[in-house]
C-alpha cells in the first residue's frame, strides 16, 4: 500500500534501464543492425585468414563500419521504443501515472546500455581475435569502449528526436543521412564520430571517449526536457555541453590537421 | 481519507463547454457517472486523472491539489485510471506490459511488484494469458488487461471510464463482483451507460448532460424521478419523449400517458431518459 | 480521406539539406527520402472500418497513391530530375531509380501494413532504407539497389532499377489482394 512521501525515482529509472533494454535486445531494429554487424565481422575475420600480409589498419575498418551502422539501428529501436506511447495511443493513460517522463527518458537511455553492452563484446572478440593474427595496436583495445559510448550517444540522439521531432520518419531519416556519410574516400566526415580516427594515441582515444559520453549526456537532457525543464536536467545540459566543447576542440586540433580539413 | 472535491470546475474546448461549473464530491464507495454522448463525462473522468487541468474551480484529490507537482504524483501514487479508450504495448506479453505499467507506478521491489501484477492479472481472469503478446488477444480480453493496470497497487482513487463495453455477461457479472468486493473500498468513479451496472453496484450516481450536474442520489432516487411518468398501451402515442414495442408486443412510453395506457414501475433507464431531456440526447 | 502528409514534407525539407549545403549533386539522398516517405501512404487509421466497403483493399490503396504520389513526383523532380538530370540516360536512369524505390517503399509498406492493423508506413520506409544499406555492402556489380556507378555504366543501373520497380509493384499487388480472397493454390 502507498505512503503519503513520494520515494526517489532512481530505483524506477533502474528498473524501467531493466525492462527496457530488455526490449532493444529483442527488437528486430537492432537485430537487423547486428546482422550487418556480424556481416561485416565476417567480412574482416575471412580478409584477416586470407590475406597474406593483413594488416589491423587496412582490414579492421569493415568490423568498425559495421559496428557503427549497428549503433545506427540502435539509434532507430530507442526511437521506436520512446515513440511508443504515441503509436500506441496511451500517452493520456501513462500521463496518469506517478513517474515522470524524465524518468521514462532516463530509463531508456540507460536500457541502451543492454546494447551497447552486447554489441562491445562482439567488438571484444573481434579485436582479441585480431590481435591472435595481427599486430594490433595496444590502444585498438579501446575501441570496445568507444563502441559502447557511441551505442549510448546515438540511443541518445534517438531519445532527441522522438522528443523534439515525434514521427516515426524522422529517425531512418538520419540514420540513413548518417549512413551516407560513412567513411570511405573521405573519412574526414566522421572524424568527430567515428572512434577509428582516434585510436592512435591513448590520449586522443581517451578525449574521444569523453566526448561522445558529454554528447550523449546532452542529448539525454535535452530529450528529457520537454514537457517542462527542471534544474537538474539544465546542469546537466550546461555541464555536458560545455565538456562536449573543450574535448572537440582538443579532438579538432590533434586530430584534423594531419588529415585535412574536417567537416564538423 | 479524503476523495474528490470539486467546487465550480469548468473546462472548454474552443466553442464547446464541456464541464460547466461542476460541483462534486466523493468518498470512499461507487458512485455512477451517467450521461449523454458528449456530456462531459470523459472530461470530468480526465481531470480527476490529472492528465488535464480545468479552466476554472478548485479540485482537490485525496487531500492534494493535482495542481501542485509533488502533490500531483502523490495523487498519481494512488490513483487507477482506466480511461476510455486505453493504449496497449502489442508487442509485449500480458504481463510485461501490466509489470511495466507497475514500474511507473513505482513499485520498484522485483520480487514484490511481480506478485502484485499476478494477483492483478488473477482478478481480471488473464492469468492464463499472462505470457501472451497484447496484439493476441480479444477486445474483452485487452478490455480486462486495461482493468488489471489500473486495478494495480490497490489504489484510493480508481477512475474507470466504459469499463464493462465489450466485455461478455459473464465478464460483466464478474466485473460486478470484483469492483463492489475491492478489498480498500476505495473512492470509485465509473463511468458507463450501462445503467444495470449502476443499479448493480453503485451507491450513488450522477447525472452529467451539456457540462453540468442534473441529478445527485441514489440509484433508487433516479429511479423515482420516472415514478408516474412511464406507460404500456397497444397503441402509438406522438406526445410521449419516446415509446418503443417490448417483447410482449406493447408499447412502453416514457413521458405524457397516452389515453387508455397504464401506469408502470420506472426503470433507471426511464429516469435518465427524462433527465437527459430527449431522445437525441440518449444516443 | 486521411493522408499522412508530415513524412513528405520532411523528406523535402532533409532531402533538399545537400543542394542547399552546394552538394547538389546529391541523387541518392533526396530520391530514397521522398520514396520512404511515399510508403506512409498506405497507413490507413480506418483500415478496419473500411475492410468490409465494397472498394477492395487495392483500389483502396491506388487511391490514397493517387492523392500522394504527384505531389512526391513534383518533389523528387523539383530536388533531383531538374537540377542533375543532363542527357537521356541520365534523365532515364534517374526516373528508373526513383520508379524503383517508390514502388519497393509501397510494396514494402503494404505487405507490413496487412499485418499491422493497416499501418505499414514507418517499417515500410525503414525497410526500403535499411535495403539500400544492405545493398551497399555488397561488391558494385552485385548490388541489387545500386546509388552510384556500376559496371555496365547506364544499361545496368537502368536495368536493376527497372526490376526493382516490377518487384516493388508485385509485392504491392499480392500484399493488396483482398484478405478474404481464396489464395491461389486453394482455388479448386
């Protein structure tokens, strides 16, 4: 039975974290993202077995490309997932429930951890692999972290755009521009995303990993934002923001230059 | 505990006056909301929810104003709304979609929030559908489901709009059953135009036509409003409010006696006939 | 009758991004926004209600394409056909893609929405899309949905687009038969 104080609501956001990422993992949206993922793992793992002289720079690239696409389609099943309400048609039912959006917002942007969490042990076991048949650089390892803080950042921007923009077209709209833009001949486009451009330096990967996590820190707050801001989710956004602005900075100045001109 | 005051709530949809200054208040207990198509009762039932403020009078929930944040999810604490036409997750299970619902209500112990959602799922006879995905079942069945969500954490104040519509006579005696015997008897607000189940089940019951209160009583109260006023006669009567042919073959007439009928026993339903004012009003 | 118009206008506003930014170049983006967007067309709030009308499911949907489907073509040829199309092969293979993906976006989204209480819209444009993704991962002469060059130059691209519109408007045709129907190996 109830008490008259209403308790916290972190216990609520651990336990929506729960059920929610419970939900990404069976979503046929992310299933469909790591299946290319997968694909594209293979793609490496045959090139690695068969070429001659493999090497982690030339032949890992198909396993990142397709690990970023994953986090694409992950982006598209949190969009779903906080979208629902809307399709469903049981918003006004939900709107009288104790738990706030904030709190709904919180707990699917931590379910993306479920993802992130899977898709970085693929990762995981790409890398190991490689580094069995490869010389494989010491701070590649990262990229099992890099990959799990992009899930997070883009399960972020899939949180913004149900808030800001609530059309279910909205979100394959971006994925697909992201897509677009994959790396290829010009690389310099995903500089700012895409975790191989750093994996040089422990240090430069270590800003990375800083920055998609302010990223995604703001994007979490600003889709928490609506329908009303509170003071909590203002810092956080301030704070987030102002990181995100110091670590592209450092990321823009190590790493363009010797690549050229980067876009973002 | 304190239920609902209202005191001079009106709200407007552009044009349309929906509530017009209403006056209501409820203890614990069933009270039955009547009325029209367009009545009201749907707006009234979605401010008592507190998913809609009213343009103008005071409301007082449980003791809180719904006004307030904090006191608005403490009211949201121990509130069940089933509202009119609820939403479903078609991809989930029964019971995670009744276990997610718990979640946002805040019952964040596993072991003790599973329990509760069984024993919901067991009071709307879905036990058996428990494992089921939403988009399987029937429109009784998402009906009940939409029941068993709201029945959940055994709230103070339950606000059920058309809960009984699809659902089969068993199911509707059963739902009898389970809303007069809640174990808390909590404030209950049901609105339906299923006027068997007020006379079944409520003590008390208003009637709401164009945003305001008509009537405020008993079931046997709205009954008596008709005493006098219904007829059965072989023959077809223009000046009564509307007469229909029953099974027998005579004509029941609500409204001025035609010549030669005789005198009947009103029904809750002649009663609110005469207080809804026409028959374009009862649609 | 209620269409959905908000994908359109949204796949306009993003599909128009590359020309504004100087990237009008652009083909592939603006074509695959506009013909995912067109698959939104199929979603019907009244799929139920109208189940029983005497005007069949395909009619029914022919229908809601026709109120569409100019404005989507007056679009695409606004962002695409008249900025980048030069010569007949060009002009040629551009509408072959775009007949391809418009008619891929519909099929997709008809066989979803008959599964879906009538909407098929947001699966259908995320299948047409997440499509051209996997279509890319396969080698230049093996892609089925190719968005650049290929070897075989214009033949072949107008070739594949112009089988992907068959098979986008077979989908469409079986997803559109009535579900009543007998299918056809119960036919005595």
């Amino acid at each position: 039975m109830n008490s008259s104080a209403n308790p916290p609501m972190g216990p609520v956001v651990t336990a929506l974290a729960v059920a929610e990422g419970r939900h990404l993992l069976a979503s046929r949206v992310f299933w469909s993202g790591l299946a290319i993922a997968l694909l594209g793992t293979g793609v490496f793992i045959r090139s690695a077995l068969a070429e001659e002289s493999p090497t982690w720079d030339d032949d890992a690239w198909t396993m990142g490309v397709s690990f970023f696409l994953a986090a694409i389609f992950v982006m598209v099943a949190v969009n779903r997932a906080a979208l629902r309400d809307r399709r469903e048609h049981a918003v006004e039912q939900h709107e009288a429930l104790p738990a706030p959006r904030s709190a709904r917002v919180a707990g699917l942007f931590a379910g993306a951890l479920w993802p992130a969490a899977v898709t970085s042990v693929l990762v995981g076991g790409g890398v190991l692999f490689a580094a069995t048949r490869l010389d494989v650089p010491a701070v590649s390892a990262l990229f099992v972290i890099h990959n799990a803080v992009l899930v997070l950042m883009l399960g972020a921007v899939g949180l913004v755009l149900a808030t800001w923009m609530p059309s279910p077209f909205v979100a394959p709209v971006v994925a697909f521009a992201l897509f677009l833009i994959a790396p290829g001949e010009t690389p310099a486009a995903w500089h700012v995303i895409w975790p191989f451009a750093t994996l040089e330096t422990w240090g430069l990967a270590a800003w990375h990993i800083g920055y998609l996590l302010a990223l995604a820190l703001l994007f979490a707050a600003i889709a928490s934002g609506r329908p009303d801001w509170r003071r909590g989710q203002t810092i956080v956004a301030l704070m987030s923001g102002v990181a995100v602005v110091v670590s592209l900075t450092v990321l823009i100045s190590g790493v363009c230059p010797p690549r050229g001109p980067c876009l973002l | 505990m304190s239920g609902i005051r209202l005191t001079g709530v009106s709200k407007r949809y552009g044009r349309v006056q929906a509530l017009d200054g209403i006056d209501l208040s409820a203890e614990r207990g069933i009270t039955g909301l009547l009325g029209p198509n367009g009545a009201g009762k749907t707006t009234l039932l979605r401010v008592l929810a507190t998913v809609q403020a009213p343009d103008a009078g005071s409301v007082e929930l449980l003791g809180h104003d719904p006004a307030d944040a904090e006191q608005r999810r403490s009211i949201r604490r121990r509130l069940g709304y089933m509202p009119q036409e609820p939403g479903f997750y078609d991809n989930f299970t029964v019971f995670e979609f009744v276990d997610y619902i718990a979640i946002l209500k805040q019952l964040t112990d596993r072991r003790k929030r599973h329990d509760e959602v069984r024993e919901v799922l067991g009071l709307v006879e879905l036990t058996a559908e428990a494992r089921r995905k939403v988009r399987d079942l029937s429109g009784g069945m998402r009906r009940r489901l939409a029941l068993a969500q709201a029945l959940l954490d055994r709230p103070d104040l339950l606000l059920l709009d058309e809960p009984t519509s699809g659902l089969d006579p068993a199911q509707r005696l059963r739902f009898r059953e389970l809303v007069s015997q809640l174990p808390n008897r909590p404030v209950v607000l049901l609105s339906t135009h299923q006027t068997e189940d007020i006379a079944a089940v409520c003590e008390r019951v208003v009637v709401i036509a164009a945003g305001r209160v008509q009537f405020d009583g008993a079931p046997d109260a709205l009954r008596q409003v008709a005493v006098g006023r219904v007829w059965i006669s072989d023959r077809p009567n223009a000046q009564t409010l509307l007469s229909w042919r029953s099974g027998d073959g005579t004509l029941r007439h609500v409204g001025e006696p035609p010549s030669g009928a005789d005198l009947v026993e009103p029904t809750i339903d002649d009663a609110y006939l005469l207080l809804s004012g026409s028959s374009g009003g009862a649609s | 009758m209620a269409v959905p118009w908000h994908p359109l206008a949204i796949a306009l506003m993003v599909g128009a991004v590359p020309a504004v930014a100087g990237r009008g170049e652009s083909v592939a983006f603006p074509t695959a926004l506009l013909a995912a967007a067109a698959a939104f067309a199929i979603d019907d709030p009244s799929h139920e209600t109208l189940a029983t009308s005497p005007t069949s499911l395909l009619r029914r949907r022919l229908h809601r394409l026709t109120v569409v489907a100019p404005m989507t073509v007056l679009g695409w040829a606004a962002l695409v056909l008249i900025p980048v199309a030069g010569g007949i092969q060009e002009t040629v293979t551009l509408v072959a893609m775009f007949a391809g993906l418009f008619a891929l976006s519909v099929g997709f989204a008809s066989t979803i929405a008959s599964r879906n209480r009538g909407r098929g819209g947001a699966l259908g444009s995320s299948a047409l899309l997440s499509a051209l993704i996997v279509s890319s991962i396969f080698p230049p002469s093996w892609r089925p949905l190719p968005m650049g060059d290929v070897p075989g130059g214009w033949g072949a691209l107008q070739t594949r687009w112009s089988l992907s519109a068959m098979a986008g408007m077979v989908i469409f045709l079986v997803a559109s038969r009535d579900p009543a129907a007998r299918r056809v190996w119960q036919r005595p």
